[in-house]
C-alpha cells in the first residue's frame, strides 16, 4: 500500500474532523444508553459489570431525564427483585447485570472518566468510543481506495449513508457497523485474522455480525490468500473475543444469551418484517439509507455489463456471497420483541447489516472506473442520496422521532393508504405517539382531520363514534391483513349495523 503524503491526507483530516463535529451535534442518552451508561460506570468504578445500587443513584443524580428509571432501579436492587427494570437481571449468585454485554462499556470506562474529570456529560464517553471507532473505518476506506479522489468520495459515502445519523448515539452501532466495514475491507485484501477479529468485536454487541466469520474465510478464499501464523494468532484472539459473551453469561444465568432469552422471540422471523426492514417508509433502509441500495444495484449492474465471462463470473460470486451474509444477518434481527424500538433515521439493526453492501458497491465501482468514467455518477448519487436523506432529519437525525411517521410515510398515507401497510407496532405507536399500550381501538389515522386508515384487530368490529357517530361498525373495501391478528382498512369507509 502506497504511503499518504501529508499534502493528501489533508481531506481525509478534514473528513474524519467533520465526523467529530456532528458526533457531539445531539448529545445525550438515547437507545439503550442507560443501561451501557449504569455497566460503564460499574466498570469504573468497582471494575466488575455487576449493576449495583451506587451505580443506579449515580445515573439518577447525573441523568436527569431517566432519573425515574434510576430510581426504580435502586428500589429493585434494595428488594432484591429478579428483573427492577426490564433490561437488567438478578443472576443465580444475586449479582445484576444488563441483557446487552459488556464489552462495548468496557471500552468506553477511561472516557467515562476523562468526562468527570472535566465536568462534561456522561453520554460523552459512549460517543468517543463511537466517534473514535468510526474514524478508524473512514482511515480504513481511505488507506483501501488507494487513489486520492475516489478513496475521499468512498469514505465520505460511508459517513452519509446513515453513520451520521448513529455516531452520537449512546449505543453500540456506529462501532458495529466500523468494525463491519473494517471486516470487509481486510477480507478483501487477504487479510483473514485482522478481519476474523473485526468481526468478533463486532459480534461482542451484535450476535448476527458473527455471520461475518465465514463470509470473510470464503472472500479471502477468493482471494486466494494462504493464511499467516499472525492469521492464526489473530484468529485465536477473535473466537475467544466471539464466545466472551456466552460463556459470561452461562457462568453467571446458566443462559448462553440473555438478549435472544429475554428480548427475542423466533416465531417473529416472518417476510413482513424482513420487507419492512428494506422498504419501510418510516425506519426502512429505503428511506433511511437509500444510498447503499442504490450503491449495491448500480454497481453490481455496471461491474456485469460489458465485462467478460470471467469477469461477470467473479462479480456474481461476490454478490451473491454478500447478499447471503446480509440476509444471515439479517434473519436473527428479525426475532426482536421491539420493533418499532428508538432508532435514528434508519432501523439500528439495518445500518450495520448494509454496510456490506455499501463497501462491495465501492470496491465494484472503483474496478469499473478503470474502465468508465460512469461509475463516478454512481458514487455521486450515492453521496447526493445520503445528504438528502438528512434534510428532513438534520445531520445528526436531530429532527427524526420513532414515535412520529416520516414525511414519506405521511405522503403515503395521504395519497395512498392502501400502499403502505407496515408492522401493526410501527403504525400502532407512531401514529398514537406512545410506545404505551391503551385500550381505545381502532387506532385511526389522522389524528385529527378525515380518517385515511384504520388498524383494527381481526376478531372486533371497528367500533369508532368518530366514524360511525350512530353507533355502526367502519367497514371498508380496502382491507389488508397484517401480523399479530390485526386488520387494515383504507378509506373510504361505510357503516354496518352492528351485529348482536
């Protein structure tokens, strides 16, 4: 690899300062943050991941906004209470621990305490191992695209199609999805160890990365690369660094994973969420990060036109393997209880399991410009796309609420309610703007003004005075069935004497 003069590196240094910059636009708690921020502070300060009632009150004084979580928290603690909040739980020992591992608040303890020594928010340590964590993959991107201006327009590509939108988030993310591409790009170059444990750092936090294992054995198989004894040594480090987290939790709850116990269910897997993670109009890949699959078609389709057999022959492969570690990925992200869950623009699991996609289309494109100059229209649509996407949501996804529809979905539901028919959970909470259940159904759609769609179970009638001031059950010709026991209805709507 060709050494970066200091005159070459200056965008590169102007990128990853950018990065910098919006990571701290929107600080504060959010996702999972609590429960990363209650571990860290155990780590730090009696250096064990046991939550303990000082951890708790130490959150409440220095989180205002969960000060009410903390509270409870502590009283669960004190009464010894198998689970005080959702997320944390009493092992068989009497020690509480998160759901979520570790690992991921290990790394952020010696920021923790360089934020309380200069009196700036706790969330601030999650964000640096964020912000640090994605300078490494954009340094990454740089160092693999070797030529200056499509190594530059590669890395920013990475930094608009949806990290923005993570980086300053209080959860694991934005790391998952550096050490995702960190991953990829060492599979390309041969690389076996160094990408074996990018993808275990990754799979510390997010079990479904570790797909990634045999994706990049079989791509530096491509590669044609021998492995190495640094290979080995690497390699040996990132199946101990893998199985970390299952073994903790079987010495602690005799569970291998508390997570896919507590918080994941597999009769959830179905197509409907599957679609709803590409082409959802309000957390969508389609609408959060519509710039990686456009990416990914675009590239795929150049890289195959024109080029020889051989050619069409080995991008095939490598697309075809790429599709099959997302859709592996992708298939345990499925199983969550949550799935309208707090997320930033795009759904937290879909940034991550499509940044493969991201880095093929980049590595495809990069081949085809040797050939045309196309394929830089690809990277500036690409660009253009990740910077639209922020104008509605703001750089940082400051504008973007998960209780709220999206402007392309309030479009939809507008001019074509039939058309968009998403998981009952998205519609049910993002139109009521509660995650908290309540019993008045149908749940309808506006608010306020002509009702457009109804969500209604399949075994009651759609009783709504709004509708049917006379007392007549909403009946509609436009019916969808959903997941869940649940009905849509589209307007125009009728009334039907109620039956007895």
């Amino acid at each position: 690899m060709r050494g970066i003069t200091a005159g070459r590196s200056l965008p590169l240094v102007a990128l990853v300062a950018l990065v910098w910059v919006v990571a701290f636009v929107d600080v504060r708690v959010r996702g999972d943050g609590a429960e990363y921020l209650l571990v860290t502070h155990a780590l730090a300060t009696h250096a064990a991941p046991d939550i303990r009632v000082s951890d708790a009150e130490w959150l409440a004084e220095n989180e205002p906004s969960y000060r009410n979580f903390a509270r409870q928290l502590a009283r669960g603690l004190r009464h010894e209470e198998p689970a005080p909040v959702g997320a944390i739980r009493r092992s068989e020992r009497g020690a509480y621990y998160s759901i979520h591992f570790w690992f991921y608040s290990l790394l952020a303890v010696p920021w923790l305490w360089l934020s309380e020594a200069v009196g700036a928010e706790p969330s601030v340590a999650l964000v640096l191992v964020n912000v640090l964590a994605t300078s490494v993959a954009v340094v990454a991107l740089w160092l693999h695209f070797e030529r200056r201006a499509f190594a530059l327009a590669a890395a920013a590509s990475f930094v608009v199609t949806g990290t923005t939108f993570y980086v300053g988030w209080t959860g694991p993310e934005a790391f998952t999805g550096a050490c995702v591409v960190c991953a990829c790009i060492a599979a390309s170059r041969g690389k076996l160890g160094l990408a074996c444990l990018a993808a275990a750092l990754a799979a510390t936090q997010n079990a479904s990365a570790l797909a990634l294992v045999p994706f990049v054995a079989a791509r530096c198989r491509l590669q044609h690369a021998a492995p190495t004894r640094k290979d080995a040594l690497l390699g040996a480090l990132a199946l101990m660094l893998a199985l970390l987290p299952y073994g903790f939790f079987y010495a602690e709850f005799r569970i291998p994973s508390l997570l896919a116990h507590f918080a994941t269910d597999p009769r959830l897997i179905s197509f409907e969420r599957a679609w709803s993670l590409l082409f959802d109009l309000n957390q969508g890949l389609i609408y959060g990060m519509p710039g990686a699959l456009f990416a990914f078609v675009a590239a795929a389709t150049l890289a195959s036109t024109g080029a020889d057999t051989g050619a069409r022959v080995l991008v095939a492969r490598r697309v075809a393997l790429t599709l099959l570690l997302v859709a592996v990925m992708t298939v345990p992200a499925l199983s969550v209880h949550n799935w309208n869950a707090g997320c930033s623009v795009v759904i937290r699991y879909g940034y991550w399991i499509a940044l493969p996609l991201l880095v093929l289309a980049l590595e495809l494109t990069q081949a085809r410009l040797m050939q045309t100059r196309r394929g830089w229209y690809v990277l500036g649509v690409t660009l253009a796309l990740g910077l639209g996407v922020m104008v509605p949501n703001g750089v940082a996804g400051q504008r973007y609420a998960y209780l709220r529809h999206t402007w392309l979905a309030k479009l939809a539901l507008h001019h074509a309610p039939e058309a968009y028919n998403p998981v009952p959970e998205i519609f049910f909470e993002r139109t009521r703007g509660s995650e908290t259940p309540r019993d008045e159904l149908p749940v309808i759609w506006p608010h306020h003004g002509t009702p457009l769609k109804l969500l209604v179970p399949e075994d009651e009638p759609a009783r709504s005075r709004r509708l049917c001031p006379d007392g007549g059950n909403a009946a509609s010709s436009h019916v969808h069935a959903a997941s869940g026991g649940w009905l849509y209805l589209d307007a125009p709507f009728h009334c039907v004497p109620p039956t007895s």
